[in-house]
C-alpha cells in the first residue's frame, strides 16, 4: 500500500510540473529599423536572426561572463547613456579603472574600420570577447564561461534556437553579442525628425547646423564655419576613421593609440572617430575622458588644438588662430549638437534586460 501511494503521489507530481518546451532552431530575419540612414552592411556570415539577436541580448545582460558574477556588458555600456558609462574609466570586477572612457555601442554595423579606441579588434563579434578576458575588466576566462552557460537550460534552449543546435562555445557567444549589438539603433533624434520634415529647429540650433556643416575659412571670418563635419560626417556622424585630433603635443603623449596597433609611427595618437549621435548623454569626452562638457570640447577645437607630428591636417589648419568661433557660435553649435540625442534610445525594451 505504501509503494502504491507514493506512486500515486509521484504519477501526480509529475502531472502537475510544467512541461518543459523543446526548443528548434528559427531562422526567422530580424527586420532593422534604421530610419533615413543608409542601410548598413551586415556581416555575411552572421546575419541578424530575432533568435540570434535575442541570444546575444541575454549574453549582454548576463553577470555570468564575469568572473564574480557581478559585471555584465551593460555595466560598462549603460542604455540611459546611449550604451556608454558616465564614468571617466569603468571598474572591473576587483573595482580597478580600465585605461580609456567606454565607447558607446549604438550604430555599431555602421563601423567597418575595426573597434575600440585603438581599433584592435576587426570585427565587433571580436571585440564583444576582450572585456570578457581582460583582467581589469570581467577577468574571466572564456572556457569558465562555457562551463556555466551549459549549465543554464535556457541558454542551451537559446543556442538551439539561435544556431541549431545546443553547443555552447566561445564563437557562438560571440555571434550572438555581435548580432544584439548590430540591432541597437539611433535613428530617432530631433535631427532626423527635422530631416523628415517632422519638427522645426530653433534659430539657434539651425545656425549651430551651418556652422557645424560649414568649412573653415580665416580668411573671411564672417563666412567661416566650425567644419565639424570633415570628422563627423554623415548620417551617423563620424567617419570611421583614425585620426589625432590635437589634444596633446608630441612630448605629451602618453597613449599612443592606433600607433600600437599598426606598428605605424604615422599613427602615434589617432584613436577612433567617434559619432556624434547621442553625444549629450556620453560624457566624459574623448578616449582617456578629460572633458565633462559639450562646451569643452568646442572649446578645445576652437582654440586649444595642440600641434605634433600626426595632428590631423585640416585641425593643423586652424593653427595658430583656432576656429574664430564667438561665444555665440559655440553656444549655438552646442545647441546644434544636442538635436542628435535620440532619448527612444535610452528607453527601448528591445535593448533592456530581459531578466
């Protein structure tokens, strides 16, 4: 009788759990929203599939590629900055600063150049490993971080669906993060509804656009602009470039930047191109994070560029009279600056937690 009730029990047990679902593989296409923005060129190999994108969402939200369990991507790259960290350098795991401000991670399929400052990594699913590994980062390694991913049903459920089958391994996860990070995009500021014809720029704003757009001209001051655009270029304002962009002279230097990276004494201080979308909710600027302001940094292209040997030629240019700009100008080409902030960004639940 006993054995015949704890059957009874077990067969209702068993009736009242949930029943797990088996997780198949979906190549369902991810659809891009990208507004007026040119369609950008994703890699190959590693189309954007809704699963493949919501594995590498999990992944970027996940404590578990930390070696404490207490990190994730987003810890460093916040969605109310725009994917960057308000901090001058991000803690790692043991609370130690890293060596440069954390780039912002929107628009990434627009980057074909190589990524971070340095441009160190060619590809982002590339990028998307090293903070993992790095010991001023997570610190951990990435067959740690296999071993417990396996262990979760749902990330092997996840893999499935994403990639077919439920092998965990370190390039998958790449693919998945370079898959979530390729479908973060900004395509909503003030600046593209005024493209589109659906809001008005102030006065202000709209000559901050002329000068930002307009080229340097000292021989005719009233005419001259702040030429912002020979960098920052384009619908995602940059130009995927690597440029030294004066702020430091030659004895100064104290982070070479791409120069480590091609072994190019051409190269000695250029670091990335950043854009300029969002660019009022990614303070500080540049890549070791010395200006809190917007007003610095015009501030600094205006008249604080410093000479050396890789300066950028048309910064080089404005030496020794600086761009000419009124406090007028600069306010108004901050003004400017502040219509490319795209605040559905910092709100979108496709790019939040899914925990």
């Amino acid at each position: 009788m006993i054995a015949a009730v704890l059957l009874l029990v077990s067969c209702r047990e068993l009736e009242d759990a949930p029943v797990r679902e088996v997780a198949v593989y979906d190549a369902t296409p991810y659809a891009l929203a990208y507004g007026g923005m040119a369609a950008p060129v994703i890699p190959a190999d590693n189309p954007l599939h809704v699963q493949g994108v919501a594995l590498g969402r999990m992944l970027f939200y996940e404590r578990r590629l930390s070696r404490t369990g207490t990190l994730t991507c987003a810890s460093c790259h916040m969605q109310e900055h725009a994917f960057s960290d308000p901090r001058k350098f991000s803690l790692g795991v043991d609370q130690l600063p890293g060596k440069r401000h954390a780039m912002a991670v929107f628009n990434m399929a627009w980057n074909t150049n190589g990524f971070f400052w340095d441009g160190r990594a060619p590809f982002l699913r590339d990028q998307s490993l090293k903070p993992i590994q790095d010991h001023l980062e997570m610190d951990e390694s990435l067959a740690n971080v296999v071993e417990k991913l396996r262990k979760l049903p749902r990330y092997e459920d996840q893999f499935m669906r994403a990639f077919g089958s439920s092998d965990i391994n370190a390039l998958r996860i790449s693919l998945a993060l370079e898959q979530f990070m390729n479908s973060i995009v900004s395509s909503e500021s003030k600046y593209d509804l005024y493209l589109r014809g659906d809001v008005m720029l102030s006065d202000a704003e709209l000559r901050g656009k002329d000068l930002f757009f307009q080229e340097y001209n000292p021989f005719f001051p009233n005419a001259s602009g702040a030429d912002c655009q020979h960098c920052h270029g384009g619908l995602n304002f940059e130009n995927d470039e690597f440029r030294n962009n004066g702020l430091d002279l030659e004895a100064d230097l104290t982070d070479i930047g791409y120069e480590a990276v091609t072994g190019n004494l051409g190269d000695r201080g250029k670091f990335k191109v950043p854009t300029l979308r969002n660019i009022d909710l990614t303070a500080p600027y540049m890549h070791d994070g010395r200006f809190q302001s917007l007003e610095e940094v015009v501030d600094h292209y205006n008249s604080g560029i410093q000479a050396s040997n890789t300066l950028d030629v048309t910064l080089g240019n404005t030496l020794p009279n600086g761009l000419l700009l009124t406090d007028e100008d600069k306010a108004n080409l901050v003004a400017f600056l502040h219509t490319l902030t795209d605040l559905k960004l910092t709100t979108n639940p496709a790019y939040g937690s899914p925990f």
